[in-house]
C-alpha cells in the first residue's frame, strides 16, 4: 500500500478487535514517533497494552471498545504552532499505520488520561489521542465537500493544486465538520507558486489540530516540490 492508497483507504475505527500489534509494527512505529517528535519539539507517545484511557462512561459514549494501544499527542505549552503540529504530524502517524494494515481514530474528548503511564511534563500538555489497533471493521466513508467549497480551484489552477485538494476532503476532520480552505496563489518573479490554507470558526472546536492534518494531505497529494506555503 502507498501513502497515497492509505489517504483513500484510510477510515475512522472506533471498535477494535482482541488481535494484538505485532512486535515488529510498535516497533516501526515507535521509530516514526522518536523520528516525528526530533522534527517538530513534540512529544508525542506510542502507548501500549492500557485499556484504560477508554475504559470510562465518555469512551462508551462515544462507542469506543478493544482499544489498548494509542498514541498521546504531547507538546509544549508555548509553541503557538502546537495544535497545527499534533494535527500534521499525527496524521503522518496514522497514514504510516494504516499501510501497516491497523486502523485507528482521532480522539478529542472521549478519553482519560492515565498519570501512570503518559509522561507528561510541566509547561506540556496532551491534547488528544489517537487510538491504535486491527478495527472490528475497515471504517464507513462519509459524505465530503466540494473541491470548489474548500478553495480558489478554477480551470486556472495546475492539476497538482486539484490533486492536493481532493487528498485534503479525504482528511480526518472533528465531526466531520471541513472548516477549512486552501488558496492557490500563481508563481510570480521567479518565485514558485505558493498556497495558503485557512481554517474558519466552528463551534465544535479543534480546527487549528484539522488544520494540520489537511495540511498534511494536501502536501501528499500536491508534491511538497510544486509550491510554498504561505
């Protein structure tokens, strides 16, 4: 599977299996953590074997069951890039898995923090998780925008730009909710094109992590090599 099959294949699961993570796949995973975290001054952690983070009445709620394995989205406090950080780098994470053949689900609220196992510093905070595991099932699509909602496409924009944006409506976002917008800005003294992406209000919240995290399509399916973000 390619990352670009993960991006299309790629569902939220909120019920998992007894069927326990390779070794050899925490392992590769655990890689991709330390990796992830050197890049952007995170600290996210690849937490295993605690069913405890979903074992309350939230987590029932929200129809979470079989999930022992997630990862803690950490980071400090001051970084002002934080939530748009968790939210791409996160993403990479949950792509790296789906190609492993695991599934999982972006998690705001549903969750309790265990103090015994996250290590969680002073001036850090966790800000979400993000469950881990073989699904019960592979997920359910659900019903997306428009390629014209999200952004400036025309039949002026390059087909990298079209491309960037359907990966981005593939995009995990909280309740399904897209507030998002991408606008292609043409090349202009010898300089490459760029894009801005936006987010707009939404009552729901966690629109700077979704950010992030469509950011991160975007650029998967554009070519980070075509354009600049601005």
């Amino acid at each position: 599977m390619t990352i670009q099959d993960a991006i299309r294949q790629r569902h939220s699961v909120r019920k998992y299996s007894d069927r326990p993570v390779e070794k050899e796949k925490l392992k590769a995973l655990q890689a991709l953590v330390d990796e992830y975290n050197q890049q952007s001054g995170l600290h996210i952690q690849l937490v295993t074997n605690d069913p405890t983070a979903f074992d309350s009445r939230m987590a029932h709620y929200g129809k979470f069951s079989g999930i022992s394995n997630y990862l803690a989205m950490i980071g400090p406090k001051s970084d002002e890039l934080l939530d748009e950080k968790i939210g791409y780098y996160g993403e990479r994470l949950v792509l790296e898995a789906q190609m492993m053949g695991l599934n999982s689900c972006w998690v705001g609220l549903t969750f309790k923090k265990n103090p015994d196992v996250l290590r969680i510093a002073d001036g850090e905070k966790l800000r979400c998780v993000i469950s881990l595991g073989y699904g019960e099932t592979e997920g359910a699509e659900h019903k997306i925008k428009t390629a014209e909602q999200v952004s400036n496409i025309s039949d002026l924009t390059p087909d990298w730009f079209r491309q960037g944006v359907e990966a981005a409506l593939l995009a995990p976002t909280a309740v399904n909710q897209q507030k998002f917008f991408f606008e292609y800005v043409p090349a202009s003294d010898g300089q490459s094109a760029k894009v801005r992406a936006k987010r707009s209000f939404s009552i729901v919240g966690f629109t700077q992590i979704d950010l992030g995290i469509v950011k991160c399509h975007f650029e998967i399916g554009a070519g980070k090599e075509h354009f600049e973000w601005i």
